[in-house]
C-alpha cells in the first residue's frame, strides 16, 4: 500500500488538535489593538501525535485570520500547550485560560473541579464518537478474550485512543484477572495506523486495537482487510476528545467566537481547513454526550483500580513493552 492511508489517518487524528490551534490566531489581525479583550486557549499535549506543532499552526494561520475578518472579532489571543492535567487545572482555576481541548479522560479529571459550557467535538466519518475494535485474523485461533493470553497485541496510538487500553484492560481482568499488560507476552503502541492492522493481516502481530472509522477505511482501501480479520471485541461509543469553554467565561465577542465555531463547514476558508484534515465539522454537544466515557473510566476504576490514567503521555513514538 502507498502512504496515502498513513496520511489520511495523521490527519483525521489531529482534527481537532489543529481547529484549537486555529482559533489561537483569530485575533492575529487585531493584535495591536490594545483595548480588546484577551481569548486564551489551552490544549493538552495528549492532542498532538506524530506532528510539529509550528506545522500545525502553519497550516491554519490564514483561516484564523479569516474568520477573525468575517465575524470582526477584536481580540488579542494565546495558547499554550499543557503537558500534564494539573497544569491545566491550575491555569482554569486562576482562569489564565478560556477555553481548552482536553481528551475525555483529562474532562473527567477537570470537570470535578470546574464547570463547562458550551462543549463541542469533532465529526469524523460522519461520526462524533468512536468505538474501539479488537481485531484478530479469521484464520486463525484466537476466538474470545481470554485467547490473547501469551500473544502479541498493539494498539493504535492517536489522539482517538486514549480510552482504548482502559477498555481492554477492564475486560481483560473480567477475563482472565489480568490487565493487557500483564496477560499478553508482547504489547505496542504505534502511532501509524498501517504498522497497527498490517502486521496482523501478514501474521507478524497476533491482535490490533483500532477505531471502528479507521478500520472501516482500510477496508475500503483493501477489501480484503475485512475479509481476514475479524472483530472478537467492541468497546460502547464514546466521545474522546472535546474542545470545551469555562462556562464563566463571557467577553462582549463570545456570540461572533461560537457562531465562527458553528458555522465552520459553511464558509469557503472552514471548508477549505476541514477538508484538509478530514474533518465534517465541529459540533456542539451536552455535557451527557461523555457519559459513556465516564462510565468506562469508572469501570476501570473500579475493577483494575484507580490510576492516573490522565497522565499518559501521547509519546509520538512506538512503545514496546514484554513483561517478565
């Protein structure tokens, strides 16, 4: 296969990643505007796999300014990159942030403490969430959960995954009283989709965790992906990411800011960024839209035990791990 499905997939995972740092430069046409009020945005690291993040703001500069010009929006605009969940509070608690795009582990940690509204995610494949998919070859023996005991297993590693191990490892310990790790012999986390679904299709890796998008892409671009793997696992739909307001958070712009949000598949320049990375559109949500994300954290919870699982990095590199 070409690079294309790598590519596809590097930007579908970073869609709502680069619509964050896109909002960072509407106020770049009215910096020097000293009277304006300020818009400060804060994203988690955990959004960004596998990419430059001065690329990523490269590339959605223009539409930034865009958008500012269309909705005359005065505003002079930060952002900076968090690298662990207390950061983040921190910086919502002093309000030295507005808005911030977090993973739904990350919302579940922070929305203890504060209240936000309104949230939005992104539509991918005509969805909003995702299920996750555990994949093994049809010709071969593994059947039901406990099977992957002693074998091989990866996972893709994007900014869609962050529940997918949680997931597995709740059922894992309901199956064999063993988390991933501690029940196959060899465990990856690969952030190229090909390297995660290939090696089970030519029987160098035993069993893959992917989105259900991702997999119904690769099948469409070789049929016979479908054909020879099989689903033995698949986790409810859940929301993984948001793109979420402090809901104190009121400047005189606010309606022309989440008009330009509501409105970004229906303006040339909205299109044009949204093609680019494969997104539909960016849609508003309740608050219940996370619920079953937070009930699979609190089923994790309580069968393999609190951990701080917001404290995962999103190491943009392939982690391989074999237990003694």
């Amino acid at each position: 296969m070409n690079n294309t499905p790598q590519l596809f997939w590097r930007s579908r995972q970073l869609a709502l990643g680069l619509l964050l740092v896109g909002l960072v430069f509407l106020g770049d046409s009215h910096a020097a505007d000293t009277n304006s009020e300020c818009f400060r945005i804060g994203f988690s690291r955990t959004l960004f796999t596998d990419v430059n993040e001065n690329d990523a703001e490269a590339a959605v500069k223009v539409w930034g300014q865009t958008i500012t010009r269309e909705h005359n929006i005065a505003t002079e605009t930060t952002v900076h990159v968090f690298q662990n969940t207390d950061g983040l509070l921190q910086a919502l608690r002093s309000k030295s942030v507005d808005v911030v795009g977090i993973s739904a582990i990350e919302y579940s940690v922070l929305s203890r403490e504060i209240h936000f509204a309104p949230i939005f995610v992104t539509c991918n494949g005509g969805r909003t969430r995702e299920q996750y998919l555990l994949l093994v070859r049809r010709d071969g023996q593994m059947n039901q959960l406990a099977d992957l005991r002693g074998h091989s297993l990866a996972f893709h590693q994007n900014m869609r995954s962050c529940l997918a191990q949680p997931w597995l490892d709740t059922l894992l310990v309901k199956a064999t009283g063993q988390p991933t790790a501690g029940c196959v012999d060899k465990l990856t986390h690969v952030p190229k989709l090909s390297q995660v679904v290939l090696p089970v299709f030519f029987h160098q890796l035993d069993a893959c965790v992917v989105t259900r998008t991702e997999f119904e892409t690769m099948s469409e671009l070789n049929p016979q992906i479908s054909q020879q793997l099989k689903v033995i696992a698949t986790s409810p739909e859940v929301v993984t990411s948001v793109f979420c307001f402090r809901d104190d958070y009121a400047p005189a712009f606010k309606p022309q800011l989440l008009a330009a949000i509501h409105d970004l598949h229906t303006t040339p320049s909205g299109q044009q960024v949204l093609t680019i990375f494969q997104s539909e559109k960016i849609e508003e949500q309740p608050a219940s839209c996370l619920d079953s994300a937070r009930e699979l954290l609190a089923q994790h919870d309580q069968i393999c035990g609190a951990t701080n699982l917001a404290e995962v990095p999103a190491s943009p590199q392939i982690i391989g791990k074999t237990p003694p």
